[in-house]
C-alpha cells in the first residue's frame, strides 16, 4: 500500500515511521524546506509516551526535555504575585521544545520513508482505486492512500474538503513564539507577566528559551498567519507598555526570522475522511494551544497506521471512531485553561494570583 503522507511534523513523521512496520510504503512531503526552531515546548503524556517508547525514542526525548517544575505569575516591576508547581505526577509526561519532538520523529522515520522537501500537493484526483497527484513542483504520482498532517491550515484539506472557514472557528486569542537569546535566570522556572487579556512568557528549554505571548482579540480583519511584518505590529500594539521585560521581548521579536504567529483556533469536521483522503493531528480536531496537540497527533498517528495495517477496507471508519473519544474531551480544556493563564480583567488577574498561593498544585 503506497501512502502520501503531507506534513513532515509530529503527525506526519509518526504515521510515517509506523506505516512502515507494518510493511506499508510512506512518502511525506513538506511545503518548508526544513523544520522551524519557534514553537512552544509540549508534552508528550498518556498513549504518546508508550508511543514514543515503542518507537525507540523515549530515552532521546527525556535526554532533551525542559527541567521546568514551577510558574512564576510577575507583575510590571517583575515582583512575584503568584505561581504553580508543574511537576508530572508519576514521572511519565515528558515536556520538549516542539522542534526537538518533530527532529527526534523526523530521525526515526527517515531511514523507513521517503521524505520530500520544498514541495506541496497542487491537486488530488480520486477513482476507485486510488488518488491522482499533481505537485507544485510539476510532479505527478497515483497512491493508495493521501493523508494531510499539515496542520490548522491544511492544504489536504481544503482540496478534499473545502474552504477553511468551514472547518475552522477563531477562539478569541492569538499566540506567538520564538526563539529567546537573552538571559534566564532559572531554568527550572517559567515567568509569565499579565496584563488584562495579555500574557508573555520565558519558558527555559534545555539550556535554550522560548518567549511566548498569547492574548485575546477578536477576528482581525485581513489577518494572513503567513504575514511576518502584520504579526510584528500586531505584538507591537499589544505589547506597547515599558512593563517587565517587555521592551527587550518586543527588540527581539523585531530581530528574529523565527516567529511563529497564529489564531487559536478549534477544527470541527463531521467527517476526517473523504474517500481514500483522511486527516490526522492538527488538521482533523485541532486544540492549537497548551501542549496537549502533540500528544494527540503522536496517538492518532499509531492508531490510524494499526488500523490500516489490520484491515484497510475499513480502517479508516474505525481509526475515527477510536480517536474522537479520545480528541473530543480534550478540545473542552482549551477555555478554561485560558481563563487561568490569561485573565481577562485585573480582578481576574488578582483573584488568580490569591488562588494560586493558597490552593495546592493543581
């Protein structure tokens, strides 16, 4: 069975691998010519971790995870007003820079598929016995299976399904990340300031750093998640005001070629198939936020390969129905995670910061 996988991230590079166990052949293509440094660390916990040891990578993924244990809620001054243990009960989650995850998934599958780099899908034709692909690059090739593990913004699909704004609903919020080059003080702390409805944050990663901004806004008239310059002055009037360390965030993001900017967003399809197209990760039931859609993408990966490897009839039918049980509940956590990060009004910016100096770990 010869599979077109799109998107070489952690969905992508994870089907990948597993397809090829079980003896099926992977081709994944991906638009970028090489992975992006930004992003913000992620855990791998429940059903990823067991994943990602029986791929052999577990013991790579703890040698780069974070040695982050606490969050430290600053005000403008950089007082400490509040803060969290994060410790992972067990041992079992691991918590790694995204780039590290999808690099260390890359590794694993490379030697078992075929990866193309700089190219995307311009077309897919479907019959009963397979798919037509047209590239960007001009190529043209017939598979069994394609599978779109490109993200929020699928390019598999728009073309197999239908225009974004079908699928995909703005959550209020948006977020940006990149990689941070000044000093961090303590690399077992992340240090988030808030104003009402704003946050950013240093999260030490592994003897590097990212910063991360996240703050709510509506739908922005003509936002374009590819637009570098429009992302910098939307973080520019946002973050505008000389408090913490703010004006040397706001230097860096002017320097960088590495800055990820996004809508939060939730995909709702009735459907993650449309004949021999099917959707994985982020592209069929995104979260966008919080970690949590790494771990999902490495779970939907593994059963949707074990499923094809146990009847490709009706793989498909059942790899849904496995991992909506598992994706659904998920997606719930999205605003009440934001409602503590990220308060709205200074009431809830203090009432947060009272409770997380009297309320155990949570």
């Amino acid at each position: 069975m010869n599979i077109l996988i799109s998107g070489a991230g952690i969905a992508g590079s994870t089907l990948a691998y597993w397809l090829a166990r079980h003896g099926m052949n992977a081709t994944v293509v991906e638009r970028s010519a090489g992975q992006r440094s930004s992003g913000s660390p992620v855990d791998v916990r429940g059903q990823a971790v067991e994943v990602a040891e029986r791929m052999g990578v577990l013991p790579r993924l703890r040698e780069a995870a974070t040695q982050v244990n606490r969050v430290s809620f600053v005000d403008a001054a950089g007082r400490r007003v509040g803060g969290m243990r994060v410790g992972r009960p067990g041992g079992g989650e691991v918590e790694l820079r995204r780039t590290d995850l999808a690099g260390i998934l890359t590794e694993a599958a490379r030697d078992h598929a075929e990866f193309v780099y700089g190219d995307s899908i311009a077309s897919l034709t479907q019959d009963g016995g397979g798919v037509d692909v047209e590239f960007d690059g001009g190529t043209r090739r017939r598979f069994d299976l394609v599978v779109g593990a490109d993200g929020l913004h699928s390019n598999v699909r728009r073309l197999a399904f239908g225009p974004e704004s079908r699928f995909v609903r703005h959550l209020g919020l948006y977020v940006a990340t990149l990689p941070f080059t000044g000093r961090v003080s303590d690399p077992s702390e992340v240090v988030m300031y808030n104003a009402p409805g704003r946050s950013a944050t240093l999260h030490p990663s592994n003897g590097e750093a990212v910063a991360a901004f996240i703050f709510h806004a509506p739908t922005l008239p003509g936002f374009d998640h590819r637009d570098t310059g429009q992302h910098r002055r939307l973080l520019y009037t946002a973050y505008r005001e000389p408090a913490w360390r703010l004006p040397e965030l706001m230097e860096q993001v002017a320097a960088t070629d590495d800055l990820f900017f996004d809508a939060v967003s939730r995909v709702r399809l009735d459907t993650w198939t449309a004949g021999r197209v099917t959707l994985v990760g982020d592209a069929a039931s995104s979260v966008s936020l919080f970690g949590d859609g790494s771990t999902l993408a490495m779970s939907a990966a593994y059963t949707l390969a074990e499923e094809l490897a146990a009847d490709p009839t009706t793989a498909l039918t059942r790899y849904e129905h496995r991992h909506r049980t598992l994706a659904d509940p998920r997606r719930r956590h999205v605003t009440m995670v934001s409602r503590l990060l990220i308060p709205k009004t200074r009431y809830g910016l203090t009432t947060r910061n009272l409770l997380t100096r009297l309320l155990p770990t949570p």
